[in-house]
C-alpha cells in the first residue's frame, strides 16, 4: 500500500491562514481518495476525524502524522487550528464548551447544525483552488477588510450550515469531487453569493474595529491586545444579557441617534448569534470601547446598568478595567 509509510505521494502545502479541515481535504483528493477512504488507510484506528470539530484542537496524533506524511512543520500544522489562537484571542484554550470569540459548529455526528463557517465568496472567487481560512471561524470576524463585504454563515439558497467536507457524500463513483466552495446540501455555488456591502453605525469608532478585522485577516499584529479584546467580549456580554440588555441597547441606540434604530438582545452567548447580530453587537461593545472610561462612567451615572454587572462572570478582567469599575461601588 503506497499509504503505508513516508510522504504521501502528492503533498501540496497549506495555503495562507488555510484551516486544518480545509487543507487535509485537499490532501485527501490530491491523492485520489475520498475522505472516509483517507481516514480509514492513513489514519487507521484512530478516532473518525469528522464527528468533531477537527480545527478547534490540535490533535497531537494527527499533527504528527501529517507532518510525517507531507514534510510540513507541526508548528506550521499546529497554526491551522483555532487553539492556535491561544494567547492572542483568548487568554486560555479548552477544548469542550464555550471558547471565547470562536463560533461553534454543534457537531452532530459528521453533521454540523451550528452556523459556525463563515466564507467571503469574493476570496473563494479568486482563489485558483477554493480553500476556507481559518479566520472565518472567529465570531467578531464578520466581514471582509479586502472585498469589504460582509461574510455570510450559511447558504443563500438553502440557508443550511456550511459543511465543506460533505461535499462528495452520495457520490460513490466520483473520486474527483465538488470543490470546497459547493453547498453541500442543494450543490448551490457559495461563490455565487451576492456581495453585501458593509455598513457601519459610527464613524467615530469604525476605523477601531476595521484595524481588528484587517489585522486578523491578514495574520498581522492584532490593533487590539489581548486584554481589550477580553473588556470588547465583556461589553458584548451586556449587550445580550438578560439583565441588562434591552436597556443597554435603548441606550446605545438613542447615544449613536442611529435613524430608525432598534436592536434587541437575543439572550444568547455571543459566539452562538447568528452573523447580523454579531455584526451590531461587535459595532456597539466596538463604540463603548473607543472611549471606555468615559462612556462605562455614563452607563452607571443613567442607571442603565449597575455598577457589578460590568465585571459579573468576567473572570481575569485587567486590571486598568477592574480599578475603574471599582470607582463606582457607592458603598467603598
């Protein structure tokens, strides 16, 4: 069996910011099999890669055994997973519940029905072989800095999950199958999704969070650190909260005199919102940001939320955060 050992006769490498699941499909139809054929011969015995999330952790096994295969780095590897984002997105990576600013894609056997795989179709249609990044799985990540157009977390057509790697299922005699960029429920091609411009609330604020975007899609510096990025997920929180997010958002709608406005907490983590919602979400907990101390200190003077919710389940907040917030405590 040629699998048997030693590199794999056709390896081509990952492409920029490519996502681990993404690139071992392509391994997979260079070398002329299916995905279940190629799990079942290169990776024989160990767990079916595809009833997981395969990019949120970094399978030690399978690092290793396709750094062997293809002559890649397990650091390069290691770089197409989510956990990689371990000290730049979030503080701490774990691999059941909830991971901070990562959409979920509630895998359901080798189904997902969670909307957690986003795409750009301008960056699937100029890509010379269709290939999915790994930014796209980042929930505050919800359009595109170069096509400035808004991603979208599901089909158009069909409004079903992206599942890239079902595309060749209920085909048994074709080996070389749809690419990546086919709906894998009605064969609907994503590049075809009609463009949506961006559109933003606030000038003021915008450029901030279109530095984050940009600097995350292009695997350069992030604009904003990490202890910011963990404040931005806080305010996010407030917003959707049970407790104080319907007054939170009168508020911010009625400051930014955003014409027409209306927004309304959907009680969900932010990660589990659909694409619209982030995108608001992010905009809004983006503009309190801008000017944070300022605009917290107006929250609490209107009463629109009490000073103990701005810190509740924020577990490690920084330190310039937690000393501000204390200030509001009447009682100290």
């Amino acid at each position: 069996m040629i699998f048997s050992r030693g590199l794999f006769p056709a390896h081509p490498k990952p492409h920029k910011d490519e996502v681990l699941t993404s690139w071992v499909i392509r391994l997979a139809k260079a070398n002329g099999l299916k995905l279940q054929a190629f799990n079942r011969i290169v990776f024989e015995g160990k767990p079916d890669l595809w009833n997981r999330d395969m990019d949120r952790k970094s399978y030690g096994w399978l690092i290793d055994e396709l750094s062997v295969r293809t002559n890649c780095s397990q650091d390069d590897i290691f770089d197409l997973t989510l956990q990689s984002y371990e000290g730049t997105l979030f503080q701490y990576f774990h691999d059941v519940g909830v991971l901070k600013w990562i959409l979920p894609l509630n895998v359901y056997h080798r189904k997902r029905t969670g909307f957690g795989q986003q795409y750009c179709s301008e960056c699937l249609r100029e890509d010379e072989e269709p290939y999915f990044r790994k930014h796209w799985r980042v929930a505050f990540n919800t359009f595109c800095s170069k096509h400035q157009i808004m991603h979208r977390d599901r089909c158009p057509e069909c409004y079903y999950p992206i599942m890239f790697h079902r595309n060749e299922l209920g085909k048994p005699n074709i080996f070389d199958g749809p690419e990546m960029c086919f709906c894998s429920t009605c064969e609907f091609d994503l590049r075809d999704s009609s463009p949506q411009p961006v559109q933003f609330i606030d000038e003021e604020s915008s450029p901030m969070f279109s530095d984050l975007i940009h600097s995350l899609q292009t695997s350069s510096e992030l604009s904003l650190d990490i202890e910011h990025l963990a404040v931005l997920r806080q305010f996010c929180k407030l917003i959707n909260s049970k407790v104080t997010g319907q007054k939170l958002c009168n508020f911010l709608i009625k400051q930014l005199r955003i014409p027409g406005g209306s927004f309304a907490p959907n009680y969900l983590t932010f990660e589990a919102s659909g694409i619209d919602h982030r995108h608001m979400t992010t905009q809004l907990a983006n503009w309190i940001l801008f000017d944070w101390e300022r605009r917290l200190e107006k929250i609490w003077k209107d009463k629109v939320v009490r000073y103990n919710y701005f810190s509740k389940d924020f577990f490690g907040p920084p330190n310039w955060y937690s000393i501000t917030v204390q200030r509001y405590n009447r009682r100290k």
